[in-house]
C-alpha cells in the first residue's frame, strides 16, 4: 500500500507561483465580463457583480477585431509552417551531415536569435518599401521566418544528436535518399523536438508587436497585438474591450500548450541536456 504524498513546502511553493501567474489571466477575463461602470469603480470589485457580453460585441463590431484575429493566424500559420520546413532539413545538416565550419554557424544563429528587434526595425521597413511589401502579409511572412528559423534550428537540431544513428544508416542501406530518411525515420522520431519548436515559433509569431506595427499600417493587415494597441482614442481608453479582445487572443496559444504541452515538455528537456 502506497502511502499518500506529504504536503510540503514544495507544494505550497509551486501553488504560490501558480496562483502569481495566474492572477492576472482572471483578473484580465473578469474585466473583459464586467460593465464600463464596475471597471472603473473605486474600490475594484474582485468579482463581477454582472456579467455582461458587450465588450466582446464591441471587439468584434466597433473595432473589427475579426479580421485582426484572421490575419494573425494567416501570418503566424505560414510562418510557423516555412519555419519548420527550413529548421528540420538546416537542424538535421548540422546535427548529422559533414558540415564546414559547424560551431561558427551554431554561435552565428545564437547571436541571430539575441539580436535585438528593434534594432531592425527601421532597416526592414526601408527594405520591404523598396520591394513594395509594406502593407501586405508577406511582408510580415517573411520578416518572422529570418527572425525565428535560428531558433528552431537549434532546437531541432539538438533533438536530432538524440536519435540513434543506425536508424538511418539502416535506411540508407535500403537505398534511401537523405531527404526521404528525414521525411520518413526522422521527424517521426523527432515530433517532440518539431512541436516545441512549432509552438515557439507560432507564439512568437502571434505576440510579435514592433515589427507589425512597422510594417502594417493598412488596418485591413494589421495583427492582433496591433489592433488591440490601437483600440479606442486619446480620450477614452475602453479597458473592459481590451481585456475582451485580449482574452480572445490567447485562446490560440493556451489550446496549444494544453494538446502538446508533453511533446514540448520531452522537446526542451531533450535539447536541454545534448550539445
């Protein structure tokens, strides 16, 4: 007979910061619940006296924030899928493949992935001006794939030193070629390392906020950190809305999480502890 487990410090420590963190997700969902009038009361209510729905109706009919929400998924969708694509075959050379030079191309993608946005900022809206993309999703498509490939990379690539050599070397001798050994023995091994590296890049994506602001101006392209940001006018700020629309938005990456929150879990203990 097993005996039960004793509540200690460890526990209460991790109900403390579990309680921290999600603070301000309850307080965000019960402001986007509550009246214009109960949002500004002095005291703050803790909970809403009434529920209501209108902030969400005025998201979603004042301010359009529909079409926000589809082109954040357009962008972050795409980008997340180009980003893989290139981090699997570019994280399996690295890992497996005689290449010139790897240290120096693993420290270059480091610094690639350290390298403060804002610095780019204004060289990319120089650049996507002169090809004619500003104001368009591929603009924006683009600019997320240089920025988070780096990143993906090392993650995949780390994942792959993982997998058994002979698993490949078993299907090169059955006349394998090497895109179809990381098509077919590969990423079924690596799938862990491929959805952290999914969910990663599509949060990053999703949350991006300078970048999107610098390069959609059209209110047709803007993406959901933008179009929240620009909600309402220098006289009134419509918090109960924001906290609505910002409810709404992270519904994507909470489902994430919670339907592959094991494979990124195994994915980031994998590379966390392979060089």
């Amino acid at each position: 007979m097993t005996r039960p487990a004793r509540f200690g410090w460890p526990h209460a420590a991790a109900l403390l910061i579990a309680a921290f963190v999600a603070a301000p997700l309850y307080w965000m969902f019960a402001g986007s619940v509550k009246s214009r009038s109960e949002i500004s009361a002095n005291p703050p209510t803790l909970w809403p006296r009434k529920l209501t729905g209108e902030n969400y109706g005025q998201a979603f009919g004042r301010y359009d924030f529909g079409t926000y929400l589809a082109n954040s998924v357009i962008v972050a969708v795409l980008a997340t899928v180009l980003v893989l694509g290139l981090a699997v075959f570019a994280g399996y050379a690295l890992a497996r493949l005689p290449v010139r030079g790897k240290s120096p191309i693993m420290v270059a993608l480091l610094m690639i992935s350290l390298f403060p946005t804002i610095a780019l900022a204004a060289p990319l809206y120089l650049l996507m001006r002169e090809v004619g993309w500003l104001n368009s999703y591929q603009g924006l498509i683009v600019v997320y794939v240089a920025l988070n490939v780096p990143f993906a990379i090392w993650i995949l690539r780390n994942y792959f030193l993982g997998i058994p050599k002979e698993m490949e070397e078993v299907a090169w001798m059955d006349g394998a070629s090497p895109v179809r050994t990381v098509v077919s023995v590969i990423l079924p091994q690596a799938r862990p390392g491929v959805f952290t590296a999914g969910v990663f890049t599509f949060t990053a994506c999703w949350t991006e906020f300078l970048i999107a602001v610098t390069l959609d101006s059209a209110d047709a392209f803007r993406t959901v950190p933008v179009g929240m940001a620009l909600f309402g006018d220098q006289y009134d700020v419509p918090y109960g809305t924001i906290f609505a629309a910002a409810t709404v938005s992270i519904l994507p990456i909470a489902l994430l999480v919670l339907v592959f929150r094991k494979a990124v879990v195994s994915g980031l203990t994998s590379g966390a502890v392979k060089g």
